[in-house]
C-alpha cells in the first residue's frame, strides 16, 4: 500500500522505448510483473569526500532512515534495499587533495571512512555504502555509456561555457553574475565560483528527451515531493530548450575519473558516473538488478533536483528503464540564518552533536524541524536542547512516572486486569480522550507517511504522549487519596500509550523506542504497525531503564 508500489504512469514511455534485447524485454516485465511486492529501494545522495562530513550530510541520511525503517515496520517482510555512499571522482575532490598535498585516493580513503562512521553512529539503517572508485561501479558506469553510445546518444562536441568546480556543474551565460566585490564571476543559484572553459569534450543528446521528461512530470503527481519543484520543472521543461549535456573532460583537465570508454584523452563528467550508482547498488549490468529496480523514494537535497529529475531519467529513458516513483528533495539546514560555510566558520559537526545530546535526540529534532522538507531551516544548540528535553520528558520521564515505585505499589493494591479487560469499561474525561486519540494515531501516522509528512507524523505522536502526561498529572493516581482501582486504570492506560507510541516511534528514535520496547516486554514480532492498535497485544513484564543516552531522563512532575 506504501509508496507508490502500484506500476507508476512511465509504463507506456518505457515499454514504447526500442526494446533492443531479449534479456531487457524478460527485465522489463519482471519488474511490471512483480511490482505488487518489489522490494522498498531507497537512497541517499552519495557525498562528496572533500571535507568532513556536516549536519546536511546527516539530514539526507536520518530522512532516509526514517522512511526504510518505516517501511520495515509498515510492511514487515518486504525487503529493504537502502544505499548511500560516496562520490569521489571529479576536479572537486582533484583539487581537495592537490591543496592537502596528497593523492586523492588516500584522501577518499580517509573521508569516505568518516562519511560509513556517520552512518554508523547514527544507527542509519542503510544496507549498500557504496564509493564510486569501486571496480563494480565503473563496470556499471562503463556499461550506461557504451548503451547510449550505441544509440547515438553520445557524439563528440565543443564547449564554452562556464564551470563551477565547487558545484560540479556547467552554467551558461545567464546563469551567472559578476559581484562588484569580487574579481570571480559566480553562479546566481549557488553564488559558487565559476570559470571559464572552452573545450572539446562527449555530449549526450539531453535535449532528445524534453518531451518524454515533460510529459512524464506532468502525468506523475508523485514524481517529486514536495510539488514546487515538480511544477518549477514543468514550467522549465515548457519555457526552456534543453541544450545537450556535456559528459566528458579533457584528461589533461580532469585526471581523477573513469576514462571514456575507448578514448583515454577524456574523463566522464563526475554527475554522469555519480548518477549511475543508484544502478550499480542493484547490481547493475546483471540481471538480478528486475526485481529491486527502480528506486521507490531518492532522497536528494533542493540543490541537486536538476540532476535526479532531468539527467537522471534520461539515461534511464534511454535506455528504457523505469524512472524512480518519487524524488524527495529537502530544504537545507542553515546556521544563524546564513548558509553554513567553511569560511564563515558556522557548519555544525554531526559527531559533536550525537556526542552531546546523544544520537535520538539529534534525530528527533531533524525530524521535528526539517520533517516539512519545504523551507530551509536553521540549526541551533538552544532549539536541540529543547526538543531533545521534549522528548526525554514526554517519553523518558512518562515512563519514569508509571514505572515508579509508588506508582507500582498502589498499582498492586488494585483487583488485577488488563489492558483489554479495561476496554470493557468506558473510559471519561481525560483518560477518554487519551484513549480515542491513541486509537487514531495508527492510521494518522500512516497517512502522513504516505505523504512524505514526516513532520506531521511525528507531531501526531507526542500530541498523544502530551494528552497521556496531561491526563496523569491531571489524575494523579499516586495520590493516596485517589483509589488504587483509578491508578490502576491510569497505569494500564499509560503503557498503552507507551506501547502504541514506541511502535510509532521506531523509525524515527530507533535506540529510545527499541528500549522502550525491551522494558515493556513488547516481543519483537509485536513490533510492526499492525500492532499499534489499541488492544491488539499486551505489554509484559515491565522494567525500569533508561530509554536516552546521554543525559539522564528529567524526573520533574510526578510521584
Ligand atoms: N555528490 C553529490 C551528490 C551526488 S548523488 C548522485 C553532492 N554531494 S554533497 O556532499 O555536496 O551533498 C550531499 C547532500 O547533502 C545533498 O543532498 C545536499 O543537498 C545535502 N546538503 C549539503 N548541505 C546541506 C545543508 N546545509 N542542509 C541540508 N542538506 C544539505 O551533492
């Protein structure tokens, strides 16, 4: 039921494409064929190993994790193919390692580990981490410019024309401006450097495909979230000719690449062998690649939304594959309000955050804050410190509550039941409402999922955890002055509540809900979607622990 698994519209455009092979036909119709249950394929840009990673480097990846791990949860047995990687080929990482003085290899070698480290320490679920310099990806890299080039795709040109080493990218005259305050002309998108180049180089017939493209924007809602920059494109795609796109530089220029195929005086362009890596995680050129292509969700940044929706698809029109279902392209983390530059000194380390509020809380506040995906949005110590208190308190301190000793005795003194037993009875005032909220939460955060609102989703959850705090201060079943059975409703409410919202709660702090879950009893095979319906399951036996790394739950407000 989940994104977008029934056949997408671009059907037709690529069964009307030249099927040239008996082996591509037999591909193409596995894929239509078993759409029903292909396997969920997810991914991340793959990142520059320039620099140490940043905070927008862990965005993609948390954004990402949050939908495979939903994914799990939301269809258990349907397999999760999860790539990120990196990206070293190109003058960017050419010149990185020039100015350190030593070959790129070793500085890819280097990075690329900090980049796997990332993931790691922030429980990314990712199950392919893919480098471009590996042997398998020039392979698939190698095979995508041999097909086109077969089709008279490729030909040999000239350009002139501006390059911005920083972005990777070519820009025409209009493209850019020239600042008073600086010698260097600048993209007007990016305000990059740029530089002029003249050359001869490979092109690929980009501008063959502006009907196809825009047909196919116009008929697939859901090719890009959010719809502004599905309907910029659309508007560019009717207002703009698209020129042809240059693939390849002059050895002498770009050394650090794969060499054309057949003419060792050209590398190819770093965002055409890039952009096949999506390819080579499913193990492209060989067969298997039918059942896991294409990618259900491609999590990208707003600032590569031209590569992932124009030059992407072409390719793979071209070669008559089927384009990913949907794009989802986020906004970007700013720092006191201005872009986060090396030079302005203001980029946030990933590392240092995990390492400060633990690894759950930087998830929950990206999630929180950047789960809108629209707006840029900015990153700050003094707003992490808040939600990261938001959550230990609505969950961490809840549990504390219930799971107090106090709480436990007088719990004890009640007639024993059970959640489902407790169902029978009707439940008013507070603990009404925190009940008719939990029995919509299962849906409601299905719903926002399955339209990218992750925001959203997330905001249904503590609403509930608020409304269930809010009802047990409000009832105060520790007080010796209420009747242990009250307590006793309130408690089975609670870790109800706390059953229901760690399920929720698993894609997006994995650590915090998998203890939750350990401590309440919840067996792994009740932890799926299905299961966070009211009444479906019962907690076990409960134990106290600390749901959160890092600092301890805030005990304020209870027995
Ligand atoms: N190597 C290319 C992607 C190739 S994909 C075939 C690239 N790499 S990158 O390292 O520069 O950026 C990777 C991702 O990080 C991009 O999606 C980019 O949008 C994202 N971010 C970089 N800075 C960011 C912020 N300040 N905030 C949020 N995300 C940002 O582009």
């Amino acid at each position: 039921m989940l994104f977008c698994r029934k056949i997408p519209t671009v059907a037709p455009i690529y069964i009307s494409c030249r099927l040239r092979s008996p082996a591509l036909y037999r591909f193409l119709t596995t894929v239509i064929n078993t759409s029903a249950s292909k396997p969920f394929y997810i991914t991340t840009p793959i990142f520059y190993p320039n620099a140490a990673p940043h905070i927008g480097h862990l965005y993609s990846l948390v954004t990402a994790d949050i939908f495979a791990r939903f994914t799990r949860i939301s269809e258990p047995g349907r397999l999760v193919h999860f790539l990120t990687g990196t990206d070293e080929h190109g003058l960017k990482i050419q010149k990185a390692a020039k100015d350190r003085g030593i070959e790129p290899s070793v500085l890819c070698d280097a990075l690329s580990e900090q980049f796997r480290r990332l993931g790691a320490r922030a429980n990314i679920s990712n199950t392919v981490f893919l480098r471009t310099t590996e042997a398998r990806h020039r392979e698939a890299v190698e095979h995508v410019w041999r097909d086109l080039a077969a089709q008279d795709l490729i030909y040999k040109g000239t350009y002139s024309g501006w390059y911005s080493i920083s972005d990777e990218c070519f820009y025409t005259d209009s493209q850019i401006t020239h600042p008073p305050s600086s010698l260097t002309p600048v993209s007007i998108e990016t305000g990059s450097a740029v530089e002029w180049s003249s050359e001869s180089n490979y092109k690929f017939r980009l501008s063959s495909f502006q009907k196809r493209l825009l047909d196919y924007y116009t008929a697939n809602p859901k090719s890009i979230y959010p719809s502004s920059h599905r309907e910029k494109l659309i508007q560019t795609l009717k207002d703009e000719p698209l020129d042809d796109l240059s693939i390849s530089r002059p050895r002498e220029r770009l050394s650090w690449g794969i060499p054309v195929p057949g003419d060792m005086s050209h590398t190819m362009y770093v965002w055409f062998d890039a952009l096949t890596v999506y390819l080579t995680g499913v193990g492209f050129p060989a067969k298997q690649q039918g059942s896991l292509w294409p990618p259900n969700i491609q999590v990208i940044g707003k600032d590569i939304v031209r590569f992932h929706a124009l030059y992407l698809p072409a390719m793979l029109l071209a070669m008559g594959m089927p384009l990913s279902h949907t794009l989802l392209a986020h906004a970007h983390w700013t720092a006191q309000q201005r872009k986060m530059s090396k030079s302005i000194g203001n980029v946030a380390d990933p590392f240092d955050a995990m390492d400060t509020w633990g690894v759950d809380a930087v998830r929950f506040y990206m999630a929180r804050v950047g789960g809108r995906f629209r707006d840029d949005v900015d990153w700050s110590p003094e707003q992490l410190e808040k939600h990261a208190d938001e959550i230990r308190s609505l969950l961490g301190n809840f549990f504390l509550r219930i799971t107090s000793k106090k709480m436990q005795k007088r719990v004890a003194s009640a007639p024993q039941l059970t959640f489902v037993q407790l169902l029978d009875q009707s439940l008013d005032g507070p603990n009404g409402d925190v009940l008719s909220s939990l029995r919509n939460l299962n849906g409601k955060v299905e719903q926002c999922m399955e339209k990218f609102e992750v925001g959203d989703a997330l905001d249904a959850i503590i609403l509930v955890l608020r409304e269930a705090n809010g009802a047990l201060t409000h009832t105060a079943p520790w007080s010796m002055q209420n009747p242990p059975e009250a307590a006793q409703v309130s408690y089975l409410l609670s870790l109800e509540v706390l059953r229901v919202t760690g399920i929720c709660l698993q894609p997006f702090i994995p650590e915090a809900a998998h203890n939750l879950l350990d401590a309440l009893g919840v067996p792994k095979l009740e932890r799926s979607m299905d299961f966070a319906v009211v009444g479906k399951a019962n907690v076990g036996e409960v134990k106290g622990v600390k749901l959160f790394e890092g600092k301890r739950e805030i005990a304020s407000g209870g027995p």
